[in-house]
C-alpha cells in the first residue's frame, strides 16, 4: 500500500540495522563479528575467583572466510 512520508532524519544506522520506506517482502539484516578473548574474560558473578597460572590468546587465523554475513562467496 502506497504511503506518503513526510521529513525524516536519520542520525545514525548501526551494522545490523534496517531503515526502510515503502513495500516489501523480506527484511533480513545480517552482521557478523568475532571476538578473541583470554582466560578469564567472559566470567560473570560477584565473586569470580579465577587461578591461571599462565593465559595466552591465539589471534592467528588461516581461515579466509569466517562468517559470510552477505550470503556470497569470495
């Protein structure tokens, strides 16, 4: 259904988001990320006691593709 939009700012569009006008079918926004990280780093909780003697974080990586967020192959 045909509509009429009047003045629009847009401020700011993030990676994953969508900013659509008008018909149609499908919106399917896609976004991708990775994440490295040590020991220890994720835990949650008030009193986290964590004993790591020795922690190292492997950023190397042979792989071409990770995740293919756009669906196509390069």
């Amino acid at each position: 259904m045909p509509s009429i939009v009047g003045n629009v700012k847009i401020i700011s569009v993030g990676s994953s988001s969508v900013v659509h006008f008008g018909d149609s079918v499908i919106i399917s926004p896609n976004s991708s990320s990775k994440t490295f990280a040590g020991a220890g780093s994720f835990n949650t909780g008030d009193f986290p006691r964590i004993y790591n003697a020795y922690s190292t974080t492997v950023t190397n990586d042979s792989d071409l593709i990770e995740n293919n967020a756009s669906g196509g192959i390069i």
